[in-house]
C-alpha cells in the first residue's frame, strides 16, 4: 500500500524534476505532485493495492476539476483517515526561546504534527496591561494640562512675534504681547461656525457616545480613566434629536414650496 | 403727578364704540409696489409704488402720504400728473438758529413735527394735489389711482445695505439690504400710508439679480426672469390686508432651507450658515403648534418666512408672514447659552405674528393690546417649554424691571389719552419727552412700555381666568380671518384692528366680569404700587398684627385700593389671607391658626399639599409663625419690602416650594449675614432639586455674607469646598472633572460659582490668594475634549471671575503703572487674558464669548489702576469689522474710560461713531451706553461741559439723526443725561432777556436764563405738553376773543408753534375732527379754500410750486424744485383753484344755511387762520425775515 504510494509520488517527483525551469512550472508540479499523493492514499484508503499510472493520472485530473474546498474540513476530520509520511525535512528552524508568555497551543487532531508549531503566544495574544489608575490620572492631567498650555503660549508667542502686536503697556512690549486686533470682512462667519477642530471634537464625542452604548466594556474602562463619564445624564429638554421620521425624507422630492419652483422664462410683453 | 383725567378716557371709549373711524379723508383698498432695480454697489433703489384709494369725502383735493428719503419724480393720478409737496418738518426740527439749547423746547418741537406727518392724525410728509380734471370724479366717491415713481440713494434709515468689501460678484460677497425701523417706518422705503390703522392688500415686485433671492409678505406667485436672464423678478401677492407698516423686504444670496415639517414654511440664511441654520429653526414648528393651540386658531398666513441677516436693527423684528431676525442668533448643537434665547426669539416673532401683524392697531393708544396679548401668549409658551419656575422667574424679573424703571423715571403709561384742549392733564409730565408718538418714545421708555403691558395681560388673567383669555384671543383672531377674507369697500376691515375699547368689551362679553377698576389702575394711569410690611405677633390674642404702608408721593408710584393676599405659614400650615387695603387702614389683624406649643415629632404641612420635617429651634417659641408672604401670585405691580426676623427668611428659603419667594429670602438674607444664613445658603446651593436659579442667585449672596462675615468666617472660603465636591476629581480635589455639560443645571452652577467666588474679600479687602490659586486651576486644567458641548461660555465666566477679583492697585505716590511694579497676583491674571486672547485669534469661540471677556477684564485691570488706563486697545476692538459683540464690549471700555478719565478726545471720538458707524444697532448702542454711563450729569460739573459739545449734541438730535427714529431719541435721551430738561448751565445768557409768554399775556424774564431749580416750577407750569407754550392756540375753534388780539408776529421764531399749526390746519380737512365742531360748520373744514371765496387776494403760496412738469424724467429732485419760490407774499395752498372751483360755491351754499352769528364767528377764525398761514407759510422759507438770522437753509433741504 505505502510502496505504491512511494513509487507513485516517486515518480511524479522525478516527472516533476525533469524539466523545472521557472517558479510557476514549479508550483504546478509540485501541486500535481501532491495530488498524486493523495490519489494514491485515497485508493489505498479504499482498499487498492496497486494502481496503473494512468488511472492515476486520471484520477488526478478528476480531482483537479473538480475540488470542493467547502467539504473538506469534514472530510479531513474523518475517522479512519490516512496519516501521509512525512517529507523528508532538511533544515528543523530553531525557534528562539528568549520570549515566552503564555502556553504554546498544540496541534488541533488533524493537523499532522509534522507541520509546523504554532508561532509563540506573545506574537498573537493580547496582552493585558493595567495602570494604577488614582497617582497616574493626576499626573496625566497635569501633564496634559501644561503641556496644553505649552503649546498655546508656544504658538501665541510664535504668532505674536510674526506679526504685529497691541501691548497694555507702554514701556514693554513684549511681556504680554497681544496679537493685533484684525477686522474681518465678513465677521460673522468666524464668530458663528464652529471650527474645524471643534467639529471634529464633536464628532469624535459623538462616536464615543456610539461606542459607549454599544459596547459596555469599553464603558468600564472609560470610566476607569475618566470619573465624570459616570456622571453622564440623560438627554435633557434642551437637546433634540433633529433626525426625521424616515417617510419624510422621502417625499423631499414632492414639497411644494415656492421657492423651490424653477425660475420662468420671461413671456413677451403684453400690450 | 398721575394723571387725575378719568372723562376723556371715557370719551375716548365712546368714540371706540361707533368703530373704527380713519384719521384719513380716504380709504387705501390695494398698494402695489414694485422695486425694478437695486443697486448694491450704489446702495440705491428705484421703483414705482401704486396705491388704490377711494375717497370717503367728497371735496378731496389733497392727499397726504407719507414719504421719507425718497427722492420722488413724478406722481400721477389716474394717469394724469399731479403736482405734489414734499415738506418734512422732522428733517430739522428747530430752525438752526435758534439759541434755546433748552429739551422741553426741542421736545415739544419734535412731538409738534411728528404729529404735523403722522399719518394718524391725516397728515403726512407728502402731499399730493389732485388735479383739477378729476374733481367731479372725486366727488362722486370714484376710485383713484396714484402712481409714484422714486427713488432712494444710500438710504440712512428703512433700509439697510450690508456690502462687505471683498473680491467677487455681490452675491458672492454676501451682500445683502433689508427693511428696518422703530414701530412705522416704512415710509422711509417707499411711499405710503405708514400707518398700522390702514389695511390694504398688497401686490410686490421685486427684481433682483439672478443669484438673489427676495423675500417679502405674502406667497411667492412666481419668479420670472427678466429677458436678459441676468436678474429676476419676483412676485408676491398678499390677500390679507396689511398695514404699509407691516411690510418687510430681504434681498440677498440666501441659502434657501424649506422647513421639513412644515412646507408651508421657508427658512433663509447667509451663505455657508446652513447647517446652523437648519439646527437653529428645527424647533420652530412646536411653537407653531404651541400658539395654534391656545389659540384654538390656525396660523392666519398661507406661509411663514423666517430670514436671518447680519447688521440686523433688533433681534427680532415681525412683519406679516415674515420675520426678520439677527443672524447672530443662528447656533450649532454644541452652544448650550444661546439655544434658550434663540428659541425665545422665535417664539416672540411668532406670537407677534398673531397680534401685532395679522391683528393690527386701530391707534397709538391701543399699541398695549398688542404688546400684551403677544407677550402674555409668549410668557404661556415660556411656561410650557421651561416650565414654571421659569416662568415664575421671568415675571418676577420683568415685574422687578417696571417697579425700578417707574421709579426712577416717574411712571409707564399703557393707555396714554389726548383729548383735545386738555393738554394739561398731559400723562407724561414727568418724561423729557413726549408719550404721543411711538417716534418720540425713549427706547428704554418702550421697552418697559412692552413688559409692563404684558404683566397687565397676566394680572386680567388672574382675574378673569386664562380660559376666558384665551377665549378672548380666539374671538379677536376669528374675528379677523373672518373679515380678513372680506373683498375691500366693506367696512370689515376694521375688525383686523384692535382697540382698547373692543378689547375690553370682548372681555367683558365673554367673562361676563367688570374689570375696569382694574384697568384704570395699571392702563390708565401709570405708576406701581410700593409696599412697606412689618408685623408683630400677639400671644395674648393668637393675632397676627399686620401694618401694611404705601408710599403714593413719590415719583412712579400711584395708591393701591383693593384686596391683597397675604400667605402665612404657620406651624399648622399655610394659609391664605385676602385683605382690603383701603384708604386709611394700616392695621390688619389676621388670626392664627396654630398654638406657639408645638408638636416636636409633627410634620409640617406647606401650601403645596407636601408635608415636611423641620428643625424649629431656630423659631420664635412664642410665635407659631414660620414667614408671611405678602401678594406671593404678583397680581399687583407692586415693590414689597417686607420686614421679618432672619430665622423666618431662612425657613422661607428652605422650605416655600415657590421660586420667587425663594429669591426673595436670598435677597433679604443678604442683610443677616449670620451663621445660620450662611447655612440655609450653602443647603440651598447644595440641594439638587432646587431651581438652578435660585441656586444661582445663592452663591451670589453667599459671596457677601461671607464678606460681611470675614473676621468670624471659618473653615476654608465660602462654596470652595462645594465646588470641589461637585465638580472636582475624588481623588485629586485641586483637579476639575473634564468637562461634561449634560446636566445643564450643574453647568449653569459650574459657570457661576467660581464667579461668585472671586466676589470674596478677606481682611485687607482683597481675594484671597486661595480663591484665585483655585480659579486658575480650574482655568488650567480645563479639558473639554470628551464634552458634546462647547465650552466658550464657560471659559468665558472663567475671565470674568478673574476679573472680579481684581481689587484697587496700592498705589504709592501715584507713580505710574510700568510692567515692573505689577503685582505678582495680577501677572497671573494677565497672563491667562493674553494667552486666552490671542487664542481666540486662531480658534476663534462662538459669538467670541471670550475676546468679550477679555476686553471687559482688561478695562477692569485698568480701572483699578494696574495696568495704565488707555483706550488705544478698545478703540481698534471697536472698530467695523468686528463681530458685533466685541464691538460693543469695546465701546463699553471707551465710554467707561470718557468717563473715569473725562477724555473730550474719546468722547469726540465716540460722537464721531455715532454719525458715522454703518450699523445702526452700534449706533443706537453707543447712545445708550453713553446714557447709562455719563461722562458727566446735569449736576456735575465737568471740563467736558462745554458749549461746543451742546451744539454738537443739539444738532445730532436735531437734525443728525432724522432718518432713525430710535437714534434721534437716544440722542434726547443722552443730552437729558447730561444737560437735563432747561438750558445747558455751560451757556452764555441768550441774548434775548424778555420773552412774551402769550399765555399769561404778559413779558416775563426769558424762562432759560433762571437757574434749573428755580426754572424747575416754570416747567411745572408750562411744561405739560408741547403746546403749552402755545396755549391760546391749542383749540382755535374755542379760542376767546383776547386772544385773537396777539400780534401774531411776537411768535415768529418757534418753529414748534408753527408745525404745530401745520398740523392744526390740516387737521380741517380730515373727517375724524368733525366731532370737535358743529357738523353744519362745514366750510370752517376748509379754511383755505373758504378763504378764497370769502375775497382774501387770491395769491400764490410762497412755499409751493407747481411741481407737476410734463415729462417725469426730470433728474432734479422735487425738493430743488421748490426753492426758487421766495416771493413772501403770503396765501394758502389751492386758494385759487378753490375759488374758482364748484367746490367753493358748494361751500358757500352751505354757509347760507349757518346763523349769523355763528359766521361771524367763523369769519374771525379764519381770519387768524390766514394769519397763522400766513406766518407759517413764510417761516420755512423766509430768508428774509428781520427777526430771524436764519440761514437760507430751508427744513426740507437740510437732508
């Protein structure tokens, strides 16, 4: 049984070296080769004993046409399967030890413990980590604070010294520079929009508030690191939700609102 | 003095009962106006008005309209030319060379010239001569047509062009112009009848470039292009009659939202604000739900408009079916402060809507109804939207604004009634202006004018139940719809228009309830009422004493006679007293329900229904009393000072359920600064289900018990360590939680306290270093990075209460203020308002919250003398450009620094602005600013005081201000601030020392030169009304014989004299006056046509020319026109046509009829009639009159 099987994917290993030329001729080869192996377990399987290389071949062909990868986990977890040799390994890699958390997984049963072992447990696993959340939230905040502050007065002083300036003070100028006073030509624009940063913050907000209905863990860590999340009310009088009942925006198209109507050509003059 | 005249209101309401009778010898039945070029780079606009009339009389020949500004080319009537006059008296209203400087005199000039064009009393700026040919048609009551070609070039007033100046095509740069003005001031855009009492329906053409939009009254019929296709025409028909006052106009490249819940509905803003635009005016359509519910009456208009621009004139300003409001108050979702204003905005507009533009007024006098009904249906909505404590909140603010504002000025009269010759018993004595005209009503005047109306609607409520209220509303309203859809000529119309008497009468129809006395004491008199409570308790009797004091004399105040409820809070519970205030009774005995012994374990019951527990140590153990509430509904305008021990204050505070009384005990706590109101203070701001106000209110007067308390003050500064618990980290309590503003009650809370904090002074009366360690703190560790909400506001409190902590610099021998010698805790402070100012530079805050805050702690740092005091850096905040809000925060610095430094500089500067500045709200501001802060007082002497200044001021209100109502009398009210009612004491004696008073018939001692106090009787005397000075003419159709005697010339130089008798003499001509004289006396109507008849030579009027030219194409205004007329020789306007008309004879005819004497009698007056028209005709123009040094300038030529 395992003699045919030898000679069978000896052979296809020997058809295959002949004429190795380029990768792609290689791949296929050796695809056609694997699949000779597993024609010939599969007839061992059934019982054969030996088998002509044509039919072999044939068989081979069948299964190439015609492979449906979606039965073939069940398939390979049948009972009275057929273990394949292992190829001969030439080089076993040494995996390096220095890094070890965790238990390395075995093979599930129908993976042939030949193959290789899982990578170790730190490349994949979460590792969870936790802060001391009372000294460190007071330090984050201060840093966070001055750093905050850093950067305004960094780029204030930066924009003051650029361009010109206002002083509350005669003799110096530049202890509290101010930024000079500058009309707009249309002022209200700046004073109603709210700015870019803000909008984004609000978006931001807004999806954090997504996140936080969604998905209640999260919300515990929130509030690990943020004790005023806990406080969060419900929507007050004030806020409403401007969305419409879905209908309406379906008949957008038919409102018939004056304004809305197009423009008429001019008639001719009446007399 | 209130007012003692009870018979001509009953008069009034008689005349009320036989309907609406027009001032007007016409009726206006359709006005078509058609505006077919506007130019923005020119700011000009050129149209055509049309209006249909139908006159009601049969000798019609002049028809007065009103007209401002406009430059009129031509005007025919029926297509025929007709030749008109244009004479605005209001344009200047004292010649210039008159040396009177003195307010009464200008005062009664302006209220003179403003009735001699109120279209209210038949008069107007504009007067058309219908031509001769159509005088048969006249007579037969036939219909007219007056077509009126205008213009209007860089219009000062009525409309506003905004055209900022940057690249591109007009619609790209935003440009866009609307309709403004004080209560009727449409006149000031196109001709018409700018009254509210005319209703027409109305046709409106508007064509515009072809990337605006024009937004006006009515339904857009259609928008048509013009044949270039370049521009746009559109047109708007409205069916429901109108007032001209009550139409509006918006052009502009407006982005175009349709209301998604109801179509009917359009939104319009400036370009890129749409997204605000559509958060701003989601809510609309529940306050439309809102007011077509209690009104049980749908929206009377097809369609609703709302437009929102920039350099708006008001908030808000209602016109039918459109609203014009401030684009300022457009808002995204993150702003909390301003979405409730906003909201009331709209909800304001919207009751106006209702009342105000679809219900008009019948007159002046009436103004009330309307401002009341729609104040009254807005506080229903303000009760429902922010529920009652609110609700209760805004009454009690609105009621604590009248009492200071009647106080101090002398009272607000609803109900204001002229009747003819009894000019002394003028209402408003007190006011250095005049109550007749809406235009010659201080602002502020209005204003309380409109509170004070709408707390009279809610006191008829109390006594008739809003149930019949609203009853009567949805009578009124149907009332109109039913009249509105009535096709002209039917007499219909007038039910659209609302007066006191109807109003009243529906009251009493539908209630079935006598409300008079009620009405005569709050609309026709003015005046609050002042309380003084104490009580004492007797033991003995189980009584309690009551003493309730009025004060009626001074200024303001007026006697209450009636029932008045007292609440009592006992340990038993609480009950309600109704007492009779009368005449002479202090004393009221209220007897008691509970025994002094109390029950320890027992709940006490509140008037609520609630029961609580309650530590009574503190009590009286003698007294079952716990507080006594004097009028606790507020059905009385009243001020209460009520005096009751501490302990009873705090159990007010901490137990009575009602906000308003809760204030109160805030507010009176403030006297006992003791341990145990420091608690009942602290419990209050703590307690969570207390209103946020209130709380509000109880950190402000923590921050002075605190100071009054600071030697026995213990434990850490007031409300810190509250703060700290409320909003700071548990963990790291000098750490503010990141912001989250979910809860709006604890952020208002938030917002406040660190400001009432920086109010705290320790011994040396300065901030404690802790409290402004804590306040940069907060400023330093504020994050709002995981906050929905902005947090400009609050960072914005956050300056101010550094600012509050600013104290006085010691100052050593006045050195000056150099950065070296800056106190270290200032540097701090300083150092935040830089940083914070120069951020808004590149993220700039919503509205600019923060550069507001800025500026005002910045002058706060100078005042006190740390920083030197300079106005450079407010005047730049201050110039165009900037958002409106930091411009006037910076204006309010420069008129704070006029007054503290006493600049002549700055104050020239701030003059300067007010003529000059583009925006007529900055203007108006600055007067106001300038009015509320002084840079000096009638009493005070000033270097600023000079007579340089009077002139300028005099001429500002003079004649600077003439196309702005609301300026010109902010101007009167700064130079009253400044120089009071007489002559400015900074100015040479007048040289003329004698003056004739023609009243007492004899020369006295020219009334200017006596010192105010002693002038103070004169004007007791003389002052009442305009006409007091003109006495013997008020009524010339009841004058006696001695004084037909007066020469008429001693009186040449009062040009009041004269407008007034402009209008005495054109009154004749109007039916409404008939009822002043016998109605055979026909002829006396028309003295100027009778005159001709009755042989006076017939001569040409020296003030007129014909103006009708053939070909209207003529480029020279009417107003050149008319000067060439100089001949002097004196004759009233058509006296020749009349003459020769059949008119005359007509006349005559009827005059046959008269007895004898009677027309001997007529005879004389007309007489003085010529004599007066005599003098008045020459007066405008008589360059040459020997008396007058007068320059060529005539009053219609001064624009």
């Amino acid at each position: 049984m395992a003699d045919t099987a030898a000679s069978a994917s000896g052979s296809g290993t020997r058809s295959g070296s002949k004429h190795s030329t380029n990768p792609a001729d290689n791949y296929h080869l050796a695809r056609r080769r694997t699949l000779q192996v597993v024609v010939s377990s599969l007839l061992t399987e059934a019982g054969f004993e030996s088998a002509e290389k044509a039919s072999v071949e044939t068989l081979t062909e069948m299964l190439q046409s015609c492979f449906n990868v979606d039965t073939l986990p069940a398939y390979a977890k049948r009972s009275q399967r057929m273990v394949i040799t292992a190829p001969p390994v030439t080089n076993q890699p040494v995996t390096p030890k220095a890094l070890t958390a965790g238990q390395n997984r075995p093979h599930p049963p129908h993976i042939p413990s030949h193959f290789p072992e899982f990578p170790d447990p730190h490349t994949y696993i979460k590792t969870p980590t936790y802060r001391e959340p009372v000294s460190d939230y007071q330090v984050l905040r201060e840093k966070a604070a001055s750093q905050r502050r850093d950067v305004e007065r960094a780029l204030t002083r930066f924009m003051a010294k650029t361009g010109e300036t206002q002083s509350l003070f005669k003799d110096d100028v530049s202890t509290f520079p101010l930024i000079a006073a500058r009309p707009f030509t249309i002022p209200y624009l700046t004073a109603l929009l709210p700015s870019e940063l803000e909008m984004q913050q609000m978006e931001e907000t807004d999806s954090l508030e997504q996140d936080e209905q969604m998905d209640t863990e999260n919300l515990a860590l929130h509030v690990s690191t943020d004790d005023s999340g806990a406080e969060k009310e419900n929507a007050s009088v004030l806020q409403q939700n401007p969305a419409l009942p879905g209908s309406r925006n379906g008949e957008e198209s038919v409102i018939d609102n004056p304004y809305l109507r197009p423009v008429k050509k001019p008639k001719i003059r009446r007399k | 003095m209130p007012p003692t005249g009870l018979e001509p209101c009953k008069m009034n309401r008689k005349k009320g009962d036989k309907g609406f009778e027009s001032p007007r010898p016409y009726k206006l039945t359709h006005q078509v106006v058609c505006i077919n070029n506007i130019n923005f780079q020119r700011k000009s606009v050129v149209g055509f008005v049309e209006l249909t009339i139908f006159p009601t009389v049969a000798n019609l020949n002049r028809i007065k309209l009103n007209s401002k500004q406009c430059r009129i080319y031509r005007v025919r009537i029926n297509d025929l030319e007709a030749a008109f006059i244009y004479n605005d008296p209001t344009l200047e209203v004292c010649h210039s060379e008159s040396k009177q400087r003195n307010l009464n005199y200008f005062s009664n000039a302006y209220a003179a010239a403003v009735s001699a064009v109120d279209p209210d009393a038949g008069n107007g700026e504009l007067c058309i001569k219908v031509p001769s040919e159509l005088w048969r048609h006249v007579d037969e009551l036939k219909v007219l047509k007056i077509h009126i070609n205008f213009s209007l070039d860089q219009p000062k007033g009525g409309l506003h062009f905004v055209v900022p100046s940057v690249e591109g095509s007009m619609a790209e740069r935003g440009a866009h112009v609307f309709s403004c003005g004080y209560q009727n001031s449409t006149r000031f855009w196109f001709p018409c009848v700018d009254s509210y009492s005319e209703l027409c329906t109305w046709k409106l053409e508007f064509t515009v470039d072809a990337a605006m939009v024009a937004v006006s009254n009515g339904d857009l019929v259609e928008t048509v292009y013009t044949h270039d296709m370049r521009k746009k025409t559109f047109h708007y028909m409205l069916t429901i009659p109108t007032a001209a006052s009550n139409i509006s106009l918006a052009i502009g490249p407006f982005e175009i939202l349709v209301d998604p819940y109801m179509h009917e509905v359009t939104h319009f803003c400036l370009p890129q604000l749409l997204p605000l635009l559509k958060h701003t005016t989601s809510y609309l359509h529940e306050v439309f739900e809102f007011y077509e519910e209690i009104l049980t009456c749908r929206y009377p208009y097809s369609c609703f408009k709302t437009v929102f621009i920039d350099e708006a004139y008001v908030e808000v300003a209602a016109y039918a079916s459109m609203s014009i409001f401030s684009t300022n108050l457009l808002h995204s979702a993150m702003i909390i402060d301003e979405t409730p204003l906003t909201r009331r905005c709209l909800a304001q507009s919207l009751a106006q809507q209702f009342f105000g533009c679809f219900i008009s007024r019948m007159s002046w006098s009436d103004e009330w109804v309307l401002k009341g009904i729609s104040g009254y249906i807005y506080g229903l909505w303000m009760k429902k939207t922010f529920g009652v404590n609110e609700y209760r909140h805004w009454i009690k603010e609105e009621l604590d604004k009248i009492v200071a504002y009647e106080l101090k000025t002398g009272g607000v009269l609803l109900h204001p009634i002229f009747g003819g010759g009894k000019e002394k018993d003028n209402p408003a004595s007190h006011l250095h202006f005049s109550i007749k005209h809406p235009h010659t009503l201080s602002w502020e005047y209005y204003t309380m004018f409109q509170c004070k109306a709408h707390l009279v609607m809610r006191l008829i409520e109390n006594r008739i139940s809003m149930e019949f209220m609203l009853q009567v509303f949805n009578k009124l309203l149907s009332l109109a719809s039913t009249a509105s859809s009535q096709k002209f000529q039917s007499h219909m119309w007038s039910q659209m228009l609302v007066s006191t008497y109807g109003f009243l009468k529906s009251i009493s129809n539908v209630s079935g309830k006598d409300i008079q006395p009620l009405i005569k004491q709050w609309v026709d008199q003015s005046g609050v009422v002042k309380f003084y409570g104490s009580f004492a308790f007797n033991r003995k009797r189980n009584v309690l004493e009551l003493e309730i004091k009025q004060d009626y004399t001074s200024p303001g105040t007026q006697k209450y006679v009636g029932p008045l409820k007292v609440t009592v809070q006992e340990l038993d519970g609480s009950f309600n007293h109704t007492l009779q205030i009368e005449e002479n009774s202090l004393k009221h005995d209220i007897p008691c329900h509970s025994k002094s012994r109390r029950n320890k374990k027992k709940k006490i019951p509140l008037m609520n229904g609630e029961e609580v527990d309650m530590d009574l140590s503190a009590m009286d153990a003698d007294s079952p009393l716990l507080w006594i509430r004097i009028d606790p509904d507020m059905s009385v305008l009243r001020k209460v000072e009520f005096e009751q021990a501490d302990f009873m204050w705090q159990y007010q505070l901490r137990y009575e359920r009602d906000v308003v009384a809760q204030q109160e005990s805030i507010l009176a706590l403030e006297k006992f600064p003791t341990p145990a109101s420091r608690l009942a203070l602290t419990d209050t701001l703590e307690h969570e289900h207390c209103f946020y106000r209130v709380r509000m209110a109880a950190c402000f007067c923590l921050a002075k018990i605190a100071n009054s308390m600071v030697s026995t003050w213990t434990g850490p500064p007031a409300m810190k360590s509250l703060f700290t618990r409320m909003f700071c980290c548990k963990t790291c309590p000098n750490i503010v939680k990141t912001n989250n503003f979910m809860s709006f009650q604890s952020y208002f809370l938030q917002k406040t306290m660190p400001v009432a904090m920086a109010l705290l002074r320790d011994v040396h009366n300065l901030c404690p270093k802790e409290v402004l360690t804590f306040i940069l703190d907060l400023i330093k560790y504020n994050d709002n990075r995981k906050n929905k909400f902005s947090d400009n506001y609050y960072r914005a409190e956050m300056i101010d209460a550094l600012a509050n902590s600013v104290t006085p610099a010691v100052s050593v021998n006045n050195e000056v203020r150099t950065l070296d010698n800056l106190n270290p805790d200032v540097r701090l402070i300083l150092e935040e308002i830089t940083r914070f100012l120069n951020m808004e530079k590149l993220l700039p805050s919503y509205r600019h919250t923060i550069t507001v805050s800025c500026l005002k702690a910045i002058r706060v740092l100078q005042k006190n003398g740390h920083v030197p005091s300079d106005p450079a850096l407010f005047k730049s905040y201050a110039e165009y450009g900037h958002f409106v809000d930091i411009r006037i925060a910076a204006l309010e610095a420069v008129v704070d620094y006029t007054k503290v430094d006493r600049s002549y500089e700055e104050l020239q500067w701030l003059l300067n602005m007010i003529q000059t500045d583009p925006v007529p709200y900055v203007r108006h501001k600055i007067l106001n600013m300038l009015t509320k802060n002084p840079p000096f007082t009638k009493n005070l002497e000033s270097p600023l005081c000079n007579e340089a200044l009077v002139d300028q001021l005099w001429k500002l209100m003079n004649s600077g201000t003439s196309h702005d109502w609301r300026l010109r009398c902010g101007a009167v009210d700064l130079y009253f601030t400044l120089f009071g009612l007489s002559r400015p004491s900074c100015l040479p004696l007048p040289e003329l020392g004698l003056v004739l008073n023609l009243k007492e018939k004899k020369a006295v001692l020219n009334p200017t030169i006596i010192p105010e106090t002693a002038a103070g009787n004169q004007e007791a005397a003389s002052n009442p009304s305009s006409h007091a000075q003109l006495g013997g003419f008020q009524n010339p159709f009841s004058c006696s014989q001695e004084e037909e005697e007066i020469d008429m010339d001693t009186v040449h130089d009062s040009q009041a004299f004269i407008s007034h008798h402009l209008n005495m003499l054109e009154r004749p001509s109007t039916p409404g006056l008939s009822k002043y004289r016998p109605a055979s006396s026909r002829s006396s109507l028309i003295p100027q046509h009778s005159s001709g008849s009755d042989g006076t030579p017939p001569t040409k009027p020296p003030w007129t020319v014909e103006l009708a030219r053939k070909g209207a194409g003529k480029e020279q205004s009417p107003l050149e026109m008319s000067v060439p007329a100089v001949p002097a020789a004196p004759l009233s306007l058509f006296a020749k046509e009349a003459a020769a008309s059949k008119h005359g004879e007509h006349r005559r005819r009827h005059e046959h009829k008269k007895k004898k004497k009677k027309h001997r009698h007529k005879h004389r007056h007309r007489h003085r009639h010529d004599a007066r028209e005599r003098e008045r005709d020459r007066e405008p123009f008589a360059f040459s009159s020997p008396a007058s040094g007068r320059s060529a300038r005539s009053p219609s030529l001064s624009d």
